[in-house]
C-alpha cells in the first residue's frame, strides 16, 4: 500500500512542466516548476512547514497553542493546514479589500478569520497591522510567524525548492526565474542554486512596475502576492542577478495564455514570472539554455479577477487573443 499519514507529507517535489506555445519558438528549454500541485494549492505550504516546526522546536508554539498571522491567502492557507495536522488553532486577519472567496477558504480549514477596514492608517488600532499585534498580546499561546521577517521562509526553499530543481535538472539549470513577495523563494531557491552551481546559474526576479525590488516609483499594480513597498529582512538582496520589470496587462494576458494554451491555470504572479522567463529564452537565443520558472500558486482564486473580461476592461485591460491567432466561424 501507498500513502500518507497527513497531508503535510505532501508539501514539496513538485513536477518541472515544459512550456512550449507561451515561449513562441524561443529556443532552449523553458520548465515550469508547478507550485499549485502542493496539498493547499501553493508554494506557501513550504514555509508553513517550516516556520511552524521551527517555532515547535524553540518553544514559541506549544501545544494548543493559536497561530495569528496577518494574511489572506496562500500563508494562511498553508498555515491552517500545518495548524489542522498538528492541533493548533489560527486566527487570520485581513484586510476587507480581500474577496469573500478568500476568507471562506480559511474558514473552511478551520480558522479564524477578523477583517479589518482597509481605509485606515497602518497605525489606526482598526488597522490589520495593529489588530494581528493586539490578537497576539491577547491571545494566551499565540505565536505569529510573521512570513515577512521569519528566516525559516528563506531557509524552507534553500532546503526543498533549490534541491528539488537542481536534481529534476541534473544539474543542467542555466536560470532561474521567480516572482518576489517576502523575497523568500529567490533567497533561498536562488542562494542553494548558485552554491551548488558554483555561481554559474543566474537568478532572475520578475517584478511589478512601481515595486521597490525594480527600483519602485510607487505607482499601484494589481498583480497579487508579489512586489512589495518595502525591503523584507526576509530578502537577501547578493542573490538576484538581474530584475526583470513585467507590466499588469503583460502578466495578465499571459496568465490567460498559460492556462488556454499550456492547461495551467495559475495565478497572476505566475504569469509575471512566465513572461520574464519567455523574454529572457528570446534574448539568450541559446538552445543549450535550461530556464526553470516557478509558479506559486492555481488560477482558481483569480476565476472572478483576471479570467472576468468585464474585470479585465474595468482596469483598462483588454481581454486579448490568447492563442496568438483567433479563428472566428467556420474554417
Ligand atoms: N506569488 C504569489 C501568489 C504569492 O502569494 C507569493 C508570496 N507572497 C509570491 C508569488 C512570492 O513569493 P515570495 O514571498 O517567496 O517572494
């Protein structure tokens, strides 16, 4: 017989997954590491892992202890479902901006879920900051793991994602390419790469125009989950070669493309990464390249954002071809 005990057991090794229509003849070999394939649908099940064995082991989560965490999405969705198999309980806060969608799934695991009113001041004591960090003072047993500055975020993905690439490449990975939120995927992917490479695999960021990490004018961007107002201590900033600036509508289109043309439905992050990883195999023109992309997380919880055409348009978005070539009527 096979199988596991719990879930937990089967975050990580995940599958590489070749694209082959979104990189429009560009030659080498561009592989996407399939993220959403991870028990709670993301990436994120790996720093959950982590951050909370850690916290077992030093002492700040006992047992029956509550897990507060400002987030919305994939971080309390892995959280809820390491807190689940262990006997923690999770209360998450979000800002209301959030969708219905998001908070139900959270709640369907089990946890707790405050929202918080976005229009206020971080300051405010209405804000989610300042909410999460009087939960935290209240709560007998509370332990926040705070994805943005806990350095097991990095370390889970020196430990399992870089690992993983290197051994379904044979070693044979010339870039790799990732979106940047807390920086924790390209620190610790990345960091393991280049070590074990001797320096010889280039690590490429794909930002949000207006994020810090591509020089930030601060202008707003849509794209969830990455770019940040803010350098994370979770972003070791000797790792990233180049970055690799991707525009909203760039991202979106190819999210739509990746999951008509490809069958992968994925998130807008991940389409930002993928239109960083095409550009890069279109300017290397090397057919000996071997470019790795990750993509965090599924497209389910984009279904009402950027798969809605009317959510398109509203954001000045045309929903365009997808497939390059649209054949309308009878051929
Ligand atoms: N994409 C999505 C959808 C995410 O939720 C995150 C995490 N914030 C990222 C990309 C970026 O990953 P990291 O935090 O490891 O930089």
């Amino acid at each position: 017989m096979e199988y596991v005990t719990n879930v937990i057991d089967l975050v990580g090794n995940t599958p590489l997954v070749q694209l082959s229509k979104v990189t429009d003849g560009a030659p080498g070999l561009v592989l996407a590491k399939v993220e959403y394939l991870n028990p709670g649908g993301s990436v994120k099940d790996r720093i959950a892992v982590r951050m909370v064995e850690a916290a077992e082991r030093d002492g700040s989560l006992k047992p029956g202890g509550t897990i507060v965490e400002p987030t919305s999405g994939n971080t309390g969705v892995g959280l809820a479902i390491v807190a689940q198999a262990k006997g923690y309980s999770c209360v998450f806060v979000c800002p209301d901006k959030v969708s219905e969608d998001k908070r139900n799934v959270l709640a369907a695991y089990g946890a707790q879920v405050v929202v918080c009113p976005t229009a206020v001041d971080p300051d405010d004591p209405k804000s989610y900051y300042s909410v999460s960090d009087r939960l935290v003072r209240e709560i007998p047993g509370a332990w926040k793991p705070d994805q943005y500055s806990n350095l097991q975020n990095p370390l889970s993905h020196y430990e399992t994602t870089g690992p993983e690439i290197w051994a379904q490449t044979d070693g044979r990975i010339t870039h790799f390419v990732t979106g940047m939120g807390t920086g924790g995927t390209i620190s610790g992917a990345g960091r393991y790469l280049k070590e074990v490479s001797g320096g010889r695999v280039q690590v490429i960021g794909a930002d949000p125009a207006g994020s810090v990490y591509s020089g930030g004018d601060g202008r707003p961007y849509l794209v969830e989950g990455v770019g940040e107002d803010f350098w994370p201590s979770t972003y070791d900033r000797t790792v990233c070669d180049r970055v690799i600036e991707v525009s909203d509508g760039d991202s979106f289109a190819m999210t739509r493309r990746l999951a008509r043309t490809e069958a992968l439905l994925v998130g807008g992050s991940c389409g930002m990464a993928t239109v960083a990883a095409v550009r890069l195999a279109a300017e290397l023109q090397d057919p000996d390249a071997v470019i790795v992309v990750l993509l965090p997380d599924s497209g389910r919880g984009y279904l009402t954002k950027i798969f809605d055409d009317a959510w398109l348009a509203r954001y000045g978005f045309a929903p365009r071809p997808d497939a390059g070539v649209r054949v309308v009527g009878d051929v």
